[in-house]
C-alpha cells in the first residue's frame, strides 16, 4: 500500500466505526497481533497497529473456531527425520508423521524452524488430525515448474484442523511461466475442516483453495462445514482465498489482502468451477479485512446461493469492494466500503435477492472522483439514487437492470 494511504486510519462517526472503535481497544488472540505486524505498511510501524484494528475489525467479539474430533496420540515431525533447517527437504517426514498416527487419529506438532516441502508431492492430511505448527514454524515451499502445486492437500477426509505458524509459497522462485494453480492449502471433499491461525503468503496461485473433489462419470464432491479462522492470506498471485463447490463455509476474523499477479485477483473469490454444474452455498464471512487486492475485495459469481457479508472492511481494491454477478440470495450488512477503484457495492447480471443494509460508504469509485481521505459528514439514504453525493450514491451502490429483488435499505454515505 502506498505511503500516503496510511493516513486513512482514523475512528469515524458512525455506529459501526464506533464499534470498531471499541474493538481497536480489545485483546485480540496474539496470533492476528503478530500477522497484523507482518501486513501493516512500514509507515505506520508498531505504532499503527491499534489503528489498523480499526480498520480491520468492525466488531468487538472474536469468533471461537470449532475443535475437530481426533484421537489423544501426539507425533513430532522431528521424531520422523525433519530438518526444519530451511535446507532440507521435509516432505517424506511430514507425511512419515501424518502415517504413523494411529486410527483414532491424533495430533502431528511442528516445532520453531523452516521447514522446505514440495508442492508436487504436498502433505496429505488424514481425518482425524491436527496439524499444529508452531507459531515460528514455516512451510517453504520448494521452487518448482508445475502449474497445479499445493502444499497441504486435504482431500476426501474428515475432522481436519490445521493451526499455527506460516506458509510461504514460491512466486518469487517459481521456476515456471504458465498455471495459477499453486496453493498453500488445497481443500477438496473434505468435512469438518477448520484452518486458524495461519499466515499465507507469496503462492504462485491462491493462499487457500475450498473446492469439490471431481470424479470420473459422478458428481463432483464438495467440501462440507469447512472454517476459516484468524488467519492472514496476503500476496498471493491468483486470490487470497477461493471457494468453490462447497457447502456451509465460515470465514471469521481475518485479511485478505495484495492479491495481484493473474486473474481474478479477489481477496476471496466465491466461484464454483466452470466445469462443475453444482453450486456453492451458505458462506459466512464476517469481521474480516479485505484491502488492496488488484481485483475486486470480494468477488460472488454465479451458481452461489446464500452469502452473507457482515462487519467486513472492503478497502483500496483494484475493482469493486464487492461484485456479485448471477449469484442468489444474500446478506451485505454492518460493512465498511472505503476508497475502491470502481463502486463499492455492485449487483450484476442476473443476481437475485439480495439485501444491503446498515452499511458505510466512504470515498468509493476513486477511478473517476480522486482518492479523498478527508472525513466530510455521512449522509444517510434509503435505496439506490442516481448520481454523485450528496443527492445521490450511485457512486457507491449499483445495480444492472437485469438483476431482481435487489433490497437497499438505510445505509450511510460520504464522498
């Protein structure tokens, strides 16, 4: 983010800038402490940290992610031949640890260290496990050529939980010119998943992948109550987060943030694939961050049912702050749009039923009004009206003359 961005930072006045106000204050798990230390821009250094809570959190409670069922056994990678010395490569010892769990399942620790795994071969999780890194444990991914390479892959299992320290993906090394497919998680089929507490950065493809597990002449499988908590994905080429064919996923308290290298872009991008004709639906996000994503902040497209967007910060995006097209049924409520390219609410194409209520809109389409980090007073309307503040808000909220049942009630503006 540029220098001059960082004095956006300020407590406003309204209800929900309020509570964000309020929650800038309270004690927060000391992972998103550390992560919001990594993201913020060097500007605002250690003293900037309590603003960018503001900014980033909109309400005052963290969310508690569930546990997954597992055995008690508990098995260390560094008792099955990992490293952890950047050097190595730990692939084989991690999945060597994953193995020896018994079938009860159980819990595989990775202590402080570096740890180098291969994106071609990834580690595969198993159901009933935890993998718990530690909070200075990093997953290196090792440079390679492939277009489709992840680092963990959780397919066709159950009561999975993965925690703690980094992934760092290898944009920077990728040995390859073509693909958007390398992921620091990959989650396909699977039940009961929670992911917390992480940090992703710099993959060649996404920081998190949520998708169906196809199969030949059957339906494709998708991945059932999956929750993402407390985790930063950030500078990723492809998307901070993908969903896709999936049912019931939960996204709390977390960034998503300087997506940029290949198309979409999004910070979470909510899209079925193409060659899949099943849907996507009940996604939850809520109290999360999602900025300076060369693309859209979030992206709902097509064949999706049943979004809901609340208490979410959608700031300095490349596109719209959040872009539906085709999608059905939705709840856009208690948000912060502020300072997107493009308008920060659009309803596209065919989308049908969907609300937009208790929101704040500041400083939107900065591709034609300028970048404005001047408070002026907030205005508050009803519904979508045709032009520029302060008659209308059209430059925050729009709609296409295709969609339908599209509910704008009170929400607050300001250019």
């Amino acid at each position: 983010m540029p220098a001059q961005l960082s004095l956006i930072f300020t407590p406003e006045t309204n209800v929900n800038d309020n509570r964000a106000t309020r929650a800038a204050g309270m004690p927060r798990r000391e992972f998103i402490q550390k992560s919001l230390i990594l993201s913020v821009p060097p500007v605002l250094g250690f003293a900037g940290i309590g603003k960018v809570f503001a900014a980033g959190a909109t309400t005052a409670n963290t969310y508690a992610p569930p546990v997954r069922a597992r055995g008690t056994a508990v098995v260390s990678v560094k008792n099955h031949g990992a490293y952890g010395d950047g050097v190595h490569d730990d692939t084989a010892a991690f999945q060597k640890a994953i193995n020896a769990l018994p079938s009860t399942g159980g819990t595989v620790t990775v202590p402080a260290g570096t740890y180098i795994i291969d994106p071609t071969v990834n580690v595969r999780l198993r159901s009933k496990m935890r993998l718990q890194m530690d909070p200075n444990a990093i997953l290196k991914a090792k440079s390679n050529a492939a277009e489709r390479a992840y680092v963990l892959m959780v397919y066709m299992v159950s009561d999975v939980e993965i925690s703690g320290g980094r992934i760092i993906g290898d944009r920077d090394t990728h040995l390859g010119t073509t693909g958007e497919w390398g992921h620091g998680i990959m989650v396909r089929g699977a039940n009961r998943v929670t992911v917390r507490d992480i940090h992703i950065s710099n993959c060649w493809g996404d920081g998190m992948s949520i998708g169906g597990a196809m199969q030949t002449n059957a339906p494709t499988i998708p991945s059932v109550d999956v929750v993402v908590a407390n985790i930063v994905s950030t500078n990723n080429r492809r998307q901070a987060l993908t969903i896709g064919c999936s049912r019931t996923v939960k996204v709390y308290d977390s960034e998503f943030s300087n997506s940029n290298g290949i198309a979409p872009e999004c910070g979470i991008d909510i899209e079925p694939d193409i060659n899949d004709l099943r849907t996507t639906e009940t996604v939850h996000i809520q109290n999360c961050l999602i900025r300076n994503n060369k693309g859209n902040g979030i992206l709902v497209y097509k064949r999706v049912k049943g979004v809901t967007v609340k208490s979410c910060t959608m700031e300095y995006n490349g596109g719209y702050g959040l872009l539906t097209v085709g999608a059905v049924s939705g709840y856009i409520a208690q948000n912060r749009f502020l300072h997107n390219n493009l308008c920060g609410l659009m309803f596209s194409s065919t989308t049908n039923d969907y609300q937009a209520s208790g929101n704040v809109f500041r400083n939107n389409y900065t591709k034609i009004f300028g970048l404005n980090t001047v408070d002026k007073p907030l205005v508050t309307m009803t519904g979508i009206l045709p032009g520029p503040m302060p008659k209308g808000n059209d430059p925050h909220v729009q709609k296409s003359s295709t969609t339908t049942n599209i509910r704008v009630t009170t929400n607050q503006y300001a250019m």
